[in-house]
C-alpha cells in the first residue's frame, strides 16, 4: 500500500518527505510491559511494509533500548529511504541496576539513570551516543526532549532548561544543521507553550507536539500554532489519540495522558465518539485524520506495540472522514469552531 505523504522544505534546503503515518517507537522500548526483540521487530518490519518511513525514537524510551532495536531494523534499509529523529537533552549513564530510573513505567531494560543536559557538550554527546545505538551515520531531525513542566516539576524550572538550551544545546543543534548533519531541530515535549517559548527565541524548524492538538485538546490554536504557520514550522503530532481514550473509545480504565481518565474526559469523548459513530467513522480514524487538517502537520506518529495497534494505525491512516462529521463535531461544541477542516 502506498501511505500519503507530506514534504516539508522551510529552510529551501532540499526538506523531508515525511509519511502521513510515522511511528513513535517508545512502546517499542517495553514502555508499560516487556515485549521480546522478535515482536518489536515484527511491529517495525509491518509499518515498514505498510509503507511507513518516519521513525521516532529517543534516548528515554526503554533507557537505550528503542535505539537498538531500530538499530536492527534499520540494518538493511537504504538510509535515504526514510526519516529518523532522535531526542537530546538526556544522557544515560550506566548504574546499579535498582538505581535505574523507571520502574514500573519501562520493564526488562538497561539499568541506567538520566542526567538532564541540555548544554553544548551534552547536546553532542547525546548525539554520538544515539548514532551509535542506532547504528547510522546521521540523523534527519534532532529535538530537545521534554523541556516542560510534567518532567521539570516548575515552570521556573522550565525556565531554567530553556536558558541553558538557548544559551548552549542550542548552538550545537545550529551547527549540525549548518554541516549537513541533520537537516532539521527542534524540541519534542507535551505542552504547546513550551514550543511558543522556544520558538519565539530561536530559530526552529519542528516541534513534536505531543497529546496537545488532538481530536480532544486544541488549545495550542490560542497562539502557538499561527505562529508556527507564519514561520513555516513542521509539527509532528505524537500522542494523537491522548494516550489510548480515542483509540479504546470511554471505556472504563481508558487513559488520558498516561493516567485513568477523569469522567469529564471519558462523557467528552462519549459524545465525540456517538458523533463519529453517527458518520459511520471509526473514533480512531477521526482521532487520526483530525490532526493532519492542520496545514502545520507533517506527520502523525502513534505508538504501536503490537501487531494489532499496528494494523489499526495503518487503517486510520487510510480512512477518510466526511466534511460533515467535522462541522457536526462544531455544533454541538465538541471542536473549536476555527479548527481547519
């Protein structure tokens, strides 16, 4: 099958040519529960044949271990065949296996401990480290890794990584784009302010924005993303179904951003879901197609750990959804009336 793609070219530099449907590999890092190498290869293998040609991945997910197991993917697969980003600002270091940062949330991976780093030094360090995991010679896109409140604790201490970022990392992500190393930068964190932040102070191309322009949430319209417009930058849509809720549907036990979801999220999405459902539209296709509406969007990457998640991104990829579920989803207030349709 041939999936649509999307070209992004900001810089006049030649761009990327990103699939529609990219992958978010953190599942495949046994983010939640423990799957064996064979099975992530698989799942990798299947997107690969399906036609997907952007792969995500970060240091983080499974302390090292989605680097490595796309390093075996991607053994054989002609490097300018497909589109590769990679986190920095984290650097794992080697520890005692119960000091490993984690538990509970990655199972059955390298005992590692994080140090945030988002300095000059640790920009290229963390860069020569993913080439290495990942076995090849260059990356497309390099972006600054959770710089927001969820995992700095303050906004003062986003503040704090954003000066370092800006008065470091940030020249190192400008010199590889300068020499050809990679062709874009940018930062891939969880709340639309962030990327605001960053982009009113620097020049960035991309920002992965994560469970924050969703079928649920489009509050990053307010500001960030007519900025984002105006200057051209990509954004890549991670977390589109908000963790789980718009793929599973409000059942009980659903998730919304890695959490139990509140009632007033699972009756929000009861509602969506009837209007889907009136259209004869999957949720999960709804959930999938809303975000490419935005003229921003270069790809949407939902994670996948197994081959069912896979071939249900695959189909979501493929639906198409009718004019009219959208402007029904606006009368009844369940949408921003000035989403793009």
């Amino acid at each position: 099958m041939t999936l649509k793609t999307r070209h992004w070219d900001r810089l006049g530099n030649g761009g990327l040519t990103f699939t529609e449907l990219g992958m978010g590999t953190a599942p495949l890092g046994n983010l939640y529960r423990a799957i064996s190498d064979d099975d992530a290869h698989e799942v990798l293998e299947r997107a690969w044949q399906a036609g997907v040609r952007y792969y995500d991945t970060a240091p983080l997910y499974g302390l090292g271990l989605s680097e490595t197991r796309l390093n075996r993917f991607l053994r054989d697969k002609p490097r300018d065949d497909y589109v590769l980003s990679s986190k920095v600002g984290r650097l794992l270091h080697p520890c005692a296996p119960e000091d490993r940062i984690g538990f509970g949330k990655w199972f059955e991976v390298p005992a590692r401990r994080e140090v945030y780093d988002y300095s000059y030094d640790g920009v290229m360090r963390s860069v020569e480290h993913s080439l290495e995991r990942l076995g090849v010679h260059r990356l497309d896109i390099l972006l600054a890794h959770d710089i927001d409140v969820p995992n700095h604790g303050s906004r003062a201490n986003v503040d704090a990584k954003v000066d370092q970022l800006m008065a470091g990392g940030y020249h190192a992500l400008e010199r590889l784009r300068n020499e050809g190393v990679i062709t874009a930068f940018g930062a891939g964190v969880n709340e639309w302010e962030v990327c605001q932040q960053l982009a009113e102070r620097g020049d960035y191309d991309m920002f992965l924005l994560a469970g924050r322009y969703t079928l649920l949430e489009q509050e990053a319209m307010n500001s960030f993303l007519p900025l984002a417009e105006a200057r051209g930058i990509g954004i890549i849509t991670g977390g589109p179904y908000n963790s789980g809720i718009l793929a599973t549907g409000p059942r009980e036990g659903a998730f919304y951003n890695y959490d139990p979801a509140p009632q007033e999220i699972l009756d929000k999405v009861g509602r969506i879901q009837a209007v889907c459902e009136s259209h004869g539209v999957r949720l999960v296709d709804a959930a999938f197609q809303f975000p490419l509406l935005h003229p921003c969007t270069v790809s949407v990457i939902p994670g996948g750990q197994g081959l069912n998640e896979m071939e249900s991104n695959i189909a979501a990829a493929a639906a198409e959804a009718p004019a009219a579920l959208w402007s029904d989803l606006k009368t009844e207030g369940l949408m921003r009336e000035d989403a793009p349709v």
